[in-house]
C-alpha cells in the first residue's frame, strides 16, 4: 500500500478547513442579549451568598458588564458557561478591560447572580 500523498491543492483546502473550524470553536460561547438588572430577591440571594455585596455593588458590576464585554465581543449568553468557569474568565477578561480587583469581583457578583435568577 503507498502513503497517501496530498497535492497542493487539497493541503491548502485542508487546512483553509482546519482554520475555519478553529474561528469556530473561538466564537464560544455563544452570544446572549444583554443581562438585565437583578430582582430584589436575587439581591438579597446575593447579599447572603457573598456578605458586604449590596445592590449598588451588583447594579455597578451590571454597568460594568454592559460597558466593557460588549467592547470586545457580543455579551456572552451568561447560561452557556458554568458558575465554576466565570472566576477565571472574568480574571483575564479584567486584565483585558483594565478593571481593578474590585471591580472585577463586582462583574464577578453580578454575573454569578444573574446566572442564578436565570435558573
């Protein structure tokens, strides 16, 4: 049996196949509309959850979100990622953003929270 051998043609529409499914993979995840503002019970949920968050403080990381993720990218749908994903994303998403370690922790809040009402 011969190796198989590949001309120019097809190693170039392989690998025009191979970037094409990479962009693809990079859109994750998935784009969402932009969150809405939390309910007082998700709040309250919040306040419990992380003591010292406030409703100022989850309506600041909201104001945040709107103005910083859409910059880059759409805002992503906050459903399509895990709770244990977000530290970290949002930790180089920050770093991005120039956001500070309480700001960051703000966005951080607000969007675990979000994901919380969703549910």
């Amino acid at each position: 049996m011969q190796p198989l051998r590949l001309d120019r043609a097809r190693c170039f529409a392989l690998a025009l196949l191979f970037t094409a499914g990479l962009m693809a993979a990079s859109c994750y995840p998935k784009a969402g509309p932009a969150p809405e503002a939390l309910s007082p019970s998700s709040v309250a949920l919040a306040s419990t959850r992380w003591p010292g968050v406030t409703a100022s403080s989850l309506s600041a990381g909201r104001d945040l979100f709107l103005a910083k993720c859409d910059g880059c990218h759409n805002y992503p749908d906050l459903a399509s990622i895990p709770d244990g994903r977000w530290p970290s994303i949002l930790e180089s998403m920050a770093k991005k953003s120039h956001l500070g370690a309480e700001e960051r922790d703000e966005v951080l809040h607000y969007v675990l929270a979000a994901r919380s009402e969703a549910k």
